[in-house]
C-alpha cells in the first residue's frame, strides 16, 4: 500500500508509540494536536480524512469535528469510557465509534481494591510517617479495618463486576446501584443511590461519565452514607459532586475518599489536595505497560478491522453494528 493510497486518518492527541507507530504504518495520520494552526489543518485534509483516532480524554470529538471533517466513517477511541466522544451526534450522523472495553477490567479492578485499602489503612500517610522519621517518637496511630464493612457499587458494568468479585474475596457484602436491575446477579439492587449510601459504609464507583451520571453523587448521598462512610471513585471524575465532597471530608459528614479521577483533569482542587486523610491518584487505574498496549492494539484493530471492511470490533451502544 502506497502512501497515495494508504486511508487518512485524524489523531486528535498522542498514543503511545506502540499504538502511533502501527497506525502509521498502516495510515495517513494528521496529528491535530501537533498542529500550528489546527483550524488550517483540518480544511487541508476535510475532503480526505475518513477515521478518527482519539487519543487521550481531553480532547474533543463532537460535532464541531464532524462538521470540520464531512467524510469522517469511523471514530477509534482510546479507553472503556468514552464521555469525550459525543457518540449520540456521531449515531445520528450515521457514524461508528468504538472504544477498547475488556482488556483493562482486571487492571482497574485492581487499582480500585488497591485504593481501597490503601484509603481504609492510610497506606500512603503510613508511609510518610517512617520516611519523616516520626516512627522514632511513637507509633502511628490505629487505623479503621475493612473488617464489618459493607460495599456498594455504582455501576454495576464489566469492571464493576471485577470489582464485586474481588470485594466477595475479601469476605464483604456487595450491594449495587445502576439505571436498571441486572437479572443475572445475585447481588441486592437498589434503585435509589440514596437508599443504598443509607445501607452502606463504603461507596465504590465505577460508572461512567456523561449527563445521566452527572453529580449522582453529591451532598445528600454523602450525609446518608454517614461519619465512618468511604468513597472510592475509578469511573469518571463527574459522577462525584467534587465541592460536595470536599465539604463532606472537612466537616467529617464523611470518613475519607479514594480518588483515581477527577472533575476538571489533570487539575485538581487545593482544597482537596490539603485534606490529608484523602488519597488521591493522577488517574492511573489502568496505567500498566501491559494494558495500555493491549488498548492501544484494540484501538488500531478497530480502525485497521473497519478500513479492510470488516466492520467495528468494539462499537459502543450509541453507534451499534449489524454486519451485512
């Protein structure tokens, strides 16, 4: 395949090169984030572009780039979550977008037990207590235990279930929270968030983004879940109302919080940076070398399985596939 002939495609943010290097083999790609004038690249190849590859959550895909790009076929998004896609828009326009579901379940799973614990037993506070030498003054102050816990999940999709099987491994009801009760699971459904944060002690949310989710945790789920209650969120940033919580951690409506995602990232509020008894991480729920190369894969096989004409490998429920 010549250049000449090779389909052109749009990155909108960087891949890592495991990824960028089989797209470019097998592309055309214009890196809209590298670009001098991105309005000015976008009109040069607007007749010719007919892939996306979204990188990174950050950067838009709307329809404001639909517009820009009128032969666009396909959208390959890096991540399970795709709230940074305006899916709906591209359905209606007669577009597919995938996303790379399955292969960072286990990864974020596991970061989600990790950070549990790590926020039940102050694992990080520990470990600066010895490094500042105050384990020579006294012993660090007891903790409180996963021991009689009882965890609900919000979100009870592939990595929620991940989820829900590590927490059973640990000897601890699991409960959950979702649009609709799932026939097939055996654990209690609560059809108000509210009623369950009332049941529980420690909230864990894997729900993605968007608007049905926006804030669904906020100030009076918070004061239901109560003084020894926890929050772990490995979702979307969105779903917690971030100044709610903030309230709830300084006034101790709450106990503490485990947070992989944010509101507004990367950036983070002071406020929250300074309450000590959170955790709190730059979003890495699936930032192993393994699963971020088994995504990038999964997003090149979308594009590379569409342009050979083999339809979508993964497309998302917004832009379904029926093969022909």
């Amino acid at each position: 395949m010549t250049a000449s002939t090779k389909p052109e495609i749009i990155m909108t943010g960087p891949l890592m090169a495991y990824a960028a290097d089989q797209l470019k083999a097998r592309f055309t790609v214009h890196e809209l984030w590298n670009a001098p004038d991105r309005a000015a690249l976008l009109r040069e190849v607007s007749g010719r572009v007919r892939g996306v590859a979204a990188g990174g959550g950050h950067n838009r895909v709307d329809g404001a780039l639909f517009d820009a790009l009128p032969k666009i076929e396909v959208v390959s998004s890096f991540g399970v979550g795709y709230d940074h896609v305006d899916a709906a828009e591209a359905g209606r326009r007669g577009l597919v977008v995938t996303n790379t579901p399955d292969v960072l379940t286990d990864e974020v799973a596991d970061l989600a037990l990790g950070l549990l614990i790590s926020t039940v037993r102050q694992l990080p506070q520990v470990d600066r207590y010895l490094r500042e030498g105050k384990w020579l003054k006294g012993n660090y102050p007891l903790t409180t235990s996963l021991r009689g816990r009882k965890v609900g999940i919000v979100g009870l999709g592939r990595i929620g279930k991940a989820v829900a099987q590590r927490i059973e491994a640990f000897g601890l009801p699991v409960v959950y929270h979702g649009r609709t009760r799932q026939p097939d699971v055996a654990y209690r459904y609560y059809p108000s968030l509210v009623e369950m944060a009332a049941d529980v002690d420690t909230l864990i949310s894997v729900a993605p983004g968007g608007a049905s989710t926006h804030h669904i945790i906020n100030a009076e789920v918070l004061k239901a879940l109560g003084p020894n209650g926890i929050v772990v969120n490995v979702g979307r940033g969105t779903v917690i109302d971030e100044q709610a919580l903030i309230k709830a951690l300084q006034d101790k409506t709450i106990l503490s919080a485990g947070l992989d995602v944010f509101e507004d990232e990367p950036r983070v509020p002071a406020e929250l940076i300074a309450i000590e008894h959170a955790v709190l991480l730059p979003h890495v729920g699936s930032a192993s070398v393994h699963t971020r190369e088994a995504m990038g894969q999964l997003l090149v096989d979308n594009l590379v399985s569409w342009f050979d004409g083999k339809g979508p490998l993964t497309p998302v429920s917004e832009t379904p596939w029926k093969k022909a």
